[in-house]
C-alpha cells in the first residue's frame, strides 16, 4: 500500500479493487490490516488513514447484488456515517433485489431514529 507525504493512504480510494475488503469480516479487519502493514514494514498508525467509507460507498454503488450486500453489512456493522446516507438513500429504491432494498431501508430508519428526523 502506497502511502501520500502525509501518510493517508488516499491513492487507494480510486482503486476499484477497494471493493473486495468488503469480503472481510468487519470485526476483525482492522486488526488484519494493521498486522499486513507491519509485516510489509509500512507505518501501522497509516491503517487510521485507510479510506475504508470509500469502499464502502464502492459497494453500495456497485451494480451487483453481492456487493451492495456486503457493503449493507459492513454499514450495520460500523454503525450509520453521514458518508454513506446518500448511497443508502438511492439503495432503498434502486437496490438490486427486495432484500437489499428491505435491507438498505431497515438501516435508514435506524440512521433516521438517531438523527431524530423520524
């Protein structure tokens, strides 16, 4: 992973291939990044940096049902971002399936109850 002078790793979030992180499991990946950054001899505090939103606003975009599902999973499992509510939004009614749509509109009216605009 190439890091910018400032130490972020903001290069990657073009990369298409960010997408496929969402096949980790969300509760462990920081710790797996980490320990890849330390095994390839790269600064582990950069992992802070990692553009892990633009992954997963990648998946929620991504014309298929099994990235939009990972992508709603690693949403439930970080909890709700400002980043992700537009992508979420448009999920509710143009999601690939009527799972994913049932899906996406479950965690908005959760993101709606916290925000208080329910």
């Amino acid at each position: 992973m190439a890091q910018s002078p400032d130490g972020t790793c903001r290069q990657l979030e073009a990369s298409q291939s960010l997408v496929t992180l969402l096949e980790h499991e969300p509760a462990t990946f920081w710790d797996t990044l980490a320990s890849d950054l330390d095994t390839r001899n790269l600064d582990a505090p950069a992992a802070a940096s990692f553009p892990l939103m633009a992954s997963v606003r990648m998946g929620l975009n991504w014309p298929s049902e099994y990235w939009q599902g990972h992508a709603l999973r690693w949403v439930a499992a970080l909890g709700l971002s400002n980043d992700v509510i537009p992508e979420l939004e448009r999920l509710v009614t143009e999601g690939r399936t009527q799972h994913l749509r049932h899906r996406a509109r479950k965690l908005a009216r959760c993101y709606q109850v916290k925000d208080g605009t329910a």
